[in-house]
C-alpha cells in the first residue's frame, strides 16, 4: 500500500467560468465539514498570499476575491491534496492543526521545486480536512511572478512530490532506530536500492497487522531484518545450498557462469531460486519483470499459432536464463572472496553466508533487465515483420543475416 497520496490539478487559465470555479475552490477547503479551524476562527484557511507574511489566520472573502483576480489576469492556480490513512498520520504525529501546519509549511518546497516555481515567489492556502479514515489537506498554489500561463503540467511532477513526502516519512521514522546489519547509517546517500527497500518495507508495516495502531521503530527494525534476510540461519536450506556450491566449485578455469559444467550451473540455478523464492519482496519484484516482459512477447507475437507460442516462450525463457547467469556471475564471486578470506585467514572452517548482499544485488539485477527503453524485443514478432508464411520468413532472415557487415 502507498505511504500517501498525492494528486495535482488545474483548470485552463483560458477558460471563462476559471475564475469564480478556484474561488469556490477556496471556500470549499476552508469550510469543509471536517475542516480543523484555529480558536475563534470561522474557517480553516493558513498560508501567505497578496504579498503578505504567512498567517495561520485567513479571511475568507479577501482570499476568494485575491484567488479570483489573480486567475483572471491569467495566473494558474493549481490545487493540490496529500492524503494519509489515520495509522500513518499517527505515525508521523500529525494529530492537530499546528502539527499538519508545520508538516505543510516545510514540504510546501518540495512542491515549489517540482513545479519550477522559486519559493520566494510560491504562494499559497491551505486547508486540513480530519475526515476519520482519511486525514488530508489541501493546497491551493500560485506563482506570483507569472508572466506566461501553464495549461499543461508533466504527470511526472505529481510522482517526484510524492516520493519526496515518502522518503521525508521514511527519514522521520528510521532516524529513530538503530538498522540491522548489513545497513550502515549512511543509507541516505546515493543507494537508491537500498532505500527504495527501506521505504517498501516501511509501507508494509503497515498491513493488516498493525492497521490500528501506531507503527513503532521496533516494529521497522525486526521488518527489515527478516525481510531482507528471510531465512538466513546457518542450518537453513539456502545456507546448506551455499556451503554445497562452496565445496563443489571447479577449482580450475575461469570463473564465469557460462564455463561451468551443466551439472554446477544447475546448482547454482537451484540456489538462484531459492533466493528469490525465499524472499518476499524478490518473489514480487521477480514476478513483477517478468509479467512486464510477458505482456511485451504477447503484443508482439500471436498466441494462436505454433510459431507465436514458440516465440513467446522463447523470449521468456531467454530473459530468465540471463538474469540467472548474471546471479550466477555474483555468486562466484562472493564464493572466490570467501575462499581467499579463509586462506588468507588460514581458518579452515565453512564459508559465511550473507543473505544481505545477495539481496540486494538480486533487487538491482531485476531492476536492470525490467523492460525499459532498450529493452530487447521478442523474436521474429508479426509486429515487426507481418504476418507471413514460413517460407517468407527464412527467406527474409537470410537476407537480413549479413546487414551491417558489409564491409567486413
């Protein structure tokens, strides 16, 4: 489940009923049913605006009217919502008006960053709704520096706020704890692996199990650790599989994927599957590609027909055949290392296994082979070639087959 959501929107600045529609807008976010209102207030708007410092108290009719001249001189206005479940407001100790104030005023830069607008001339109302399941707030923003009308906004611009406010959550809650090994503190940097791990865990905290209450960093810590590492006992299966591999690893020769004997390379195969079977979160990124590639082979292949079959099965088994040698690869390495630890140790002892670090390479290979603007297309596709007859196409292939290597 999402952290948050975000959703951004505007009317055409062009359009005659814009005006009076983003003034309606601003008096139904401060006088909404659940709207939290600061004593002796009539409604719930805060924010600056007219040039003015910003104020936690707002008159209604001068916003309406400011909103509304402003659209008319050409200015959008664009309107915004962030809207939280009631566990993860909690959470994040959003639980008044001043704490939802604060939590606005200091993302209220994401939002101007991502829309191109500099903070000196970003101006804005906002509004808190406490529905019961759904605290939200709204926004409603402007550049006053204007000069040339936006009728279009990048729907990428919503996704970059979003994941701002997520990782802000995920910071708040995980400088909190001390991370298990295999995490430094230095996780904010530039691993994006890792922290897009963190921030998937720290959503799933948020199940069933833990719906109606408060998420606590004990409950953070002991997530991530078992769910990065699964199973990682040394009397487990995928432990007794890497101890396997370590004794049984060709001595001699290079140490590729490729140049192993069949029988090792389905050895390594097996513990491939393992790990990713073993853990959730790779069993769902793992099905997640190839589900992707999947329905790239059925678009451009018929499935009706023998040939189309063979060329979409083909395709997938070529895509999982390279993301298991490209594990493979990594697992003879880790293996080569630990061999030179124990030697360089003299420790005749088992090698350690480390479930972290296969996992988190697995996440960055099944990152790199997720379909993508290079991705490689699946065969002799009806797509690419129509629909022609087998003839057609051998005849086709072998002219094709010495395209590029003319002068050679």
């Amino acid at each position: 489940m999402a952290l948050l959501i975000y959703k951004q929107w505007h009317r055409q600045p062009n359009k005659k009923d814009t005006p009076a529609s983003n003034a309606a807008h601003v008096k139904y976010i401060g006088e909404r049913v659940h709207v939290m209102k600061a004593d002796g207030c009539d409604n719930g708007l805060f924010g600056k605006f007219s040039g003015q410092n910003y104020s936690y108290k707002i008159d209604m009719d001068q916003a309406m009217k400011f909103v509304n001249r402003i659209s008319r001189n050409g200015h959008t206005v664009f309107r915004s919502t962030v809207s939280f479940t009631t566990p993860i407001a909690k959470t994040l100790n959003l639980e008044d008006k001043i704490s939802f104030e604060k939590y606005i005023k200091y993302h209220v830069n994401s939002i101007a960053k991502h829309n191109g607008i500099k903070i000196s001339n970003f101006e804005y109302l906002a509004a808190v709704h406490d529905k019961e399941v759904q605290p939200h707030f709204h926004v409603i923003f402007w550049d006053k520096a204007q000069e040339v009308g936006k009728n279009f906004v990048n729907p990428l611009v919503g996704d970059e706020i979003r994941n701002d406010l997520e990782e802000s959550a995920v910071n708040e809650m995980l400088s909190e704890i001390e991370l298990p090994e295999g995490f430094s503190q230095d996780w904010k940097t530039n691993d994006s692996i890792r922290r897009d791990f963190i921030k998937r865990s720290f959503k799933s905290a948020f199940d069933d199990e833990y719906s109606n209450q408060k998420i606590s960093a004990e409950n953070i810590a002991g997530l991530l650790k078992n769910e990065m590492a699964g199973d990682i006992g040394d009397n487990s299966e995928l432990a007794r599989q890497f101890r396997k591999l370590y004794a049984g690893r060709p001595r001699t020769g290079r140490n590729y994927y490729s140049f192993m004997p069949g029988e090792y390379k389905r050895e390594l195969d097996k513990f491939t599957d393992m790990l990713i079977g073993n853990n959730p979160l790779l069993e769902a990124e793992y099905d997640k590609m190839m589900t992707s590639h999947e329905a790239i082979a059925f678009a451009l292949n018929s499935s009706k027909t023998n040939y189309g079959k063979f060329n979409i099965t083909s395709y997938l088994g070529k895509m999982k055949d390279k993301l298991y040698a490209k594990v493979g690869n990594h697992v003879l390495r880790e293996l080569k290392n630990e061999a030179l630890k124990l030697k360089l140790s003299g420790n005749d002892h088992q090698p350690k296994f480390q479930p972290l670090n296969f996992t988190k390479y697995i996440l960055k290979a099944i990152k790199a082979f997720a379909p993508g603007d290079n991705c490689e297309l699946p065969g002799n596709s009806p797509q690419l070639y129509g629909d022609l007859s087998k003839a057609a196409l051998k005849d086709l292939q072998y002219k094709k087959q010495d395209k590029g290597r003319e002068n050679v």
